[in-house]
C-alpha cells in the first residue's frame, strides 16, 4: 500500500520546482517503466500491479526492488486516468557537455511549450536515430510527466540538452550546416540533402525567433498540396527528418 508520504512525494515530483529540487521525476505505464528498467536511469521507487508482475516476472526477479499495489493506488498517485501496469520514481541523469560529430544530425527545438509534442519528438528522434535534441530553455521540461509519457520510452535513449539556443548555434561557428523550418524555406522535395547537421524548428504558433533564425544557413519548408494553414510541430519534425534520411 502507498503511505500518504510517498503519495506526497510522487504528486510533487508533478511540479518543475520539486522535480528540480529532488532531481526525479515519474514515470508511469508498463511500455515506459520496462524501457525505464533498461536503462542507465537509477530507480528510486518501483510500485507495480499483480497482472505487471505477472506478465514481467522474469525482469522484475533481476535483482529488482519494487511494492505490488492495486491499480487505484497508482491512479490516485499519478497521472493518469487509468494504470494496471505500474509507476516509477527515477533520478534525473546528468549528461555530459553536448558534443556532436560532423556526421551527426540533431534537432533542435526553439519554443516548443507543448508537452506532448516535445515527448513525440523525442519518439520521433529515437525511431530515426537522433541522439541529440536541443532544446531552448524556455522549451517544456523534459522531465515533465506528459513529455516522459509521449515518448513511449525513447526518454531513456534521446539525449535532451537546454541550452542559449541562439548563442549555442552561433558558437558553431560554421562548422555545422544549421536548417530552419519556416513557410518561407526551400521546399523538401527539391533538394538533396545529407542526414548530417542540425534542423530546427520553432514555437507551435510563432515559429523561430528572429535571434534563433539568425544563425540558420538556410531555410526549409513542407511544401503544402492542399489547404491546411499549417502542420503540427511534432509532424512536421517527423516529415523533415524523413527527408534527411531517406538521401542518407
């Protein structure tokens, strides 16, 4: 049974300023926690149900400590609307300085305030594979519950950097040819392009700052057949990024 103080503690690891402050976050669902338990991510709490024990005995018996509780508990404690698999606390991981390679191909995310396209993002940088996505620092937070759960366990592969993202780009220096999505770009279709470089795209509503666009080399855009104003942020990366790699 989950203790009123552990409840507690899991309802504010759902606020910036206490995951922050306990450097956890949660994860909840039985894709997400068995990618959790594979990872290089160290678990603070394990509390999972009789039919997740069940179905996962095998890697729950390594050596792991977890709490086999109703699925009502969980529901209470977390986040979403129903759970019969499980629900983790993990500490924060502390990555080394971003370094990329010439022949990398990043994304990099301007902006972008909607959890749920940050977490779909990270999906669609693990399916290309993408190791490394910026992120400015006024993006959502990666460890957000609805980020970690959009991602459908690519939180644990996807590296997610927050840094001046104008600065960053500029300290560059050239070394790295830098895309920028915007209606105005070139389109897709006509160009050859290599998976190599950094791709960037904007706020759901305002695209790319001005001091953002700046350090772009060159601009780059879907071309449209139809008559939609525009495209979700999260879609538009997994078309971009379908282009680079299909020339790879």
């Amino acid at each position: 049974m989950l203790s009123k103080a552990v409840v507690k503690y899991i309802k504010s690891l759902q606020v910036k300023k206490y995951r922050n402050q306990h450097q956890a976050f949660v994860v909840e669902g039985a894709k997400s926690i068995l990618e959790l338990l594979q990872s290089d991510f160290r678990l603070q709490h394990l509390f999972v149900t009789e039919d997740f024990l069940r179905e996962h005995a095998a890697i729950l018996g390594q050596g792991l400590t977890y709490e086999v509780v109703k699925e009502e508990e969980l529901v209470k404690a977390g986040t979403f609307a129903s759970n019969n698999a499980g629900l983790a606390v993990a500490s924060m991981r502390q990555l080394p300085p971003l370094q990329l390679k010439p022949s990398d191909l990043a994304i990099a995310l301007d902006d972008i305030r909607d959890p749920g396209n940050l977490g779909t993002i990270i999906r669609i940088a693990d399916w290309y594979g993408i190791e490394h996505v910026v992120c400015s620092e006024n993006c959502a937070d990666f460890y957000n519950p609805k980020v970690i759960s959009a991602t459908m366990g690519s939180f644990t592969r996807v590296k997610v950097h927050y840094l001046d993202l104008p600065t960053w780009l500029q300290q560059l220096g050239g070394k790295y040819k830098i895309y920028g999505a915007a209606l105005n770009g070139e389109n897709l279709h006509q160009l050859q392009l290599k998976p190599e470089g950094i791709v960037v795209l904007g706020n759901e509503a305002n695209g790319i700052r001005p001091e953002v666009a700046q350090q772009v080399n060159q601009l780059i855009k879907i071309p449209a057949f139809g008559k939609a104003e525009s495209l979700n942020v999260a879609t538009a990366t997994a078309i971009i990024i379908d282009n680079f790699r299909r020339h790879g």
